[in-house]
C-alpha cells in the first residue's frame, strides 16, 4: 500500500511548507489566520529539514516519526478553518492540503533510499 517514494514526499513536504506561508499574503487573510498559516508552513519545512530522508538537511529525525507529524499537521489544517473561522476563498484550500497531507503519510514508504531509516 506504501508506493510514494520518500523522495518525491519530501519534495511535497517543502511545496506545501511554501504553499502554507504564500496562500494568505495570495487571499488576503489577516489577523490569526496569516500567522497560524506561515507558522505551519515555517514548521513544516523545519522538520522536513531535519528528517532522515534524500532531502533532509540534518537527518535527525526519522521516517516513521515525521510521518506521524505530517498526520498530526493534516489533522491541524482540518480543524484549522473552523478554529480560525477562515474565509471561504481559503477554507477548501486548507481543507485539501491537510486531507492530502494524511493520505501521503498513509501512502509514503518508510524507508529512505541510502539513509539509516
């Protein structure tokens, strides 16, 4: 059931970190929302860089566990429209980013290509 390469994950994981952080300034979003935005994207990112696969920088952590925080970071963006009663021109985004999210932890091998995960 695993078949995305922790390669292309992790390409996704800095798109979306990026995606998170430029999709207020793009819809105008203001107040909680813009900082709770870019602090997730920021987060992401951070432990992107600090995972123990092809494109980590310090590979610390590993595989099994930043799959776990990328669950937890869906489960944030799902509730995150309702706790911050988001606009709708960005509600669906955040909706499909953080269903996405899960469903690439779910399907991503555990694995890394020429690491120690």
């Amino acid at each position: 059931m695993r078949f995305i390469p922790t390669v292309l994950h992790g390409v996704l994981d800095y798109l979306v970190g990026l995606v998170l952080i430029v999709l207020p300034f793009a819809l105008g979003t203001q107040g909680p929302a813009l900082i709770a935005l870019i602090t997730l994207g920021l987060f992401a990112i951070v432990y992107s860089l600090f995972t123990d696969y092809e494109l980590g920088a310090v590979r610390f952590l590993r595989v099994r566990f930043h799959l776990a925080l990328d669950i937890v970071f869906g489960i944030i963006l799902l509730f995150m429209p309702t706790a911050f009663d988001l606009p709708a021109a960005i509600e669906w985004p955040v909706y499909l980013i953080g269903f996405f999210a899960i469903l690439l932890a779910a399907i991503t091998k555990i694995r890394a290509t020429g690491t120690a995960s």
